[in-house]
C-alpha cells in the first residue's frame, strides 16, 4: 500500500475572511519524498511587519517545490505544518 506525507500551509490572512480557503494542502509521495525532503520544499524567510510606528521581522515560508503542486511553487505561507504519513486509504481529505 502506498503512503504519502501531507503537509498543510496556513495562508496569509484572517481566518474569517479566508473561509474554506485558509491552507493549502500537499501530499507527497513517500516513494519519492522522505519527510525531511518535503520539509525541506518550504524555505524560511523573513518577513516585516508595521505596529505603532516600528517594523517587526517575523518568519514566513515560500514553496520552493517540485513537479509536486507545481501551481503553488513561490507562494509564501504564514505556517507549515506536516500532518504524518497516512496510507492511501486514510490520506485526509483534500479539499
């Protein structure tokens, strides 16, 4: 039975204005990706942010993906969360 690591990717925004929208969903396949390897995909950087009149830096994370999602490639993402690894009967559903 084959696996796949997933991995969800919280947007920018609010929550109540994203809606169903609020991550983006990657699954890998486990064949091909370890989990260090799909980790790797989404590359740190640093971000400023503007509050009372000072600049405060913050970490977000760019996709710098393969063929895999391949759409989504530079996007920038507020956080990254791998959810497991999951059989393909119980990979969760992607909407």
């Amino acid at each position: 039975m084959k696996q796949y690591h997933v991995i969800s990717a919280k947007n920018f925004g609010y929550e109540s204005e994203l809606g169903d929208e609020t991550y983006d969903y990657f699954v890998f396949p486990s064949n091909k990706f370890s989990q260090s390897d799909v980790m790797s995909l989404f590359v740190s950087i640093t971000k400023y942010t503007w509050k009372n009149n000072n600049e405060y830096p913050y970490t977000a994370y760019e996709y710098m993906g393969t063929q895999y999602c391949s759409d989504l490639y530079g996007k920038q993402y507020y956080q990254i969360i791998y959810n497991g690894l999951f059989d393909e009967d119980n990979v969760p559903y992607i909407p």
